[in-house]
C-alpha cells in the first residue's frame, strides 16, 4: 500500500460517505500530530506548526496553498508570527473524508523536507 | 492631518499605553468595516474580506505578509477558499495600539486598490 502522502485526492460528492469513527481511527496513526477538532458540529483534523518566524510560516502556507490548488481541495490556514495551524475537512459533506488524511499526509511531508520538522 | 493608512508604526515598547475606549471608538470610523473583538481578555481589532477562490485570498494573505514585514507588526491570517480574516492586536501591550489601527487602515487599502474590494 502506498503511504498516505502519495495519494491524491478523489473527487468528493455530496453522496460521499464521510469516514466512520473506526475510519478514523486507523487514519490518525499516520499522522500522529494531528487531533480531531469539531466546530458547529463538524469534525476536522488539525495541526499547528512552529516556526522560527513570520516569513517561514507564510512561507509554508503558501507550499499548503500549492498543494491545495493542485488537488482542488482548500483548508482553513490561519498564519501568524511563527506558527501556522492547518485545519482540514470536506465541506461538500460536512465531514472528514480520506482526502482530508491526505492531505494532512502531504502537509507533514512539506514541513520535514522543507522546514526541518 | 495624514489618512490613517499612511502612517507608519512606531516601536510598541511593553510599557506603550494601550488606547483607551475612547480613542479606539474615534478611530474605528476610519476602518468601519472592522470590529473590536475579545479573546482571551485581550482586545483585537478583526475583518473578513471576501475573494472569488482561494488563489485571490492567498494573494491577498501574501500581500498583508509583506506590509506585515516591512512595519516589524504581524497580525493573524486566517485564510479560506474566497475569505481571509485578519486580526491586529499589539502582542507586547496585550491590547490595541494606534499601530493596529494604522495597519487595519493598510488591509483595506489593499483591498479597495488591488482586489476590487
């Protein structure tokens, strides 16, 4: 099986079953820093970073920015002085999908390989 | 008297006065589309703009991180598809200095100039 940071995102329907709890479960292992928040009801997987700066975190939201562009899914991206938290899930469906463990996958990737994380 | 957004900041020592209701309510004017939230006990000023996708917002994001950069003054980011939310407070003074208000004026000429707003 490929690891989860290779993969892409599928295209995400109104119709696409959000991920069951036991889903979760066994997705969040391969992104240990990330937690499940729930706001207005809906569950999220988020992540903060730290960074020696402010250049540095823009820095990396911009990389998150490309990332999103490519593969057509947007997360919540809140940059500041040093830190920047990723928040990911699919609005289509009100919920978490595989796509948003991906992407959260992919976002860990850019911070080690680039930012020294 | 210069237009708010032509200021500059001036260095915010730990001691600096925070502005008091009163000043805050004579400059809020100048930036109405802002508003003076609390988090944390500590007052901020904060807006929304909206964008047409996520490509415009995160222009918009990187142009608040260069002004942010050339002033020493950073706010928080939060950017979406179509939406960024920018917050100012003085971080040393743990409140609002005229500084935010100088650079709230800044966001929105930004704005107006370059994204239609």
């Amino acid at each position: 099986m490929s690891a989860l940071h290779e993969n892409h995102c599928e295209a995400c329907r109104p119709d696409a079953p959000r991920l069951s709890q036991g889903e979760i479960e066994a997705l969040l292992p391969e992104v240990p820093h990330w937690r499940v928040v729930e706001r207005d009801g809906i569950p999220m997987v988020e992540r903060s970073y730290a960074f020696r700066n402010f250049k540095d975190a823009l820095a990396f939201t911009n990389r998150v920015g490309e990332i999103a562009e490519a593969e057509g899914h947007h997360p919540d991206l809140l940059t500041a002085w040093g830190k920047v938290t990723v928040t990911w899930w699919s609005h289509k469906i009100k919920g978490l999908h595989r796509n948003d463990f991906i992407m959260a996958a992919k976002c860990d990737r850019i911070y080690e390989d680039d930012f020294g994380g």
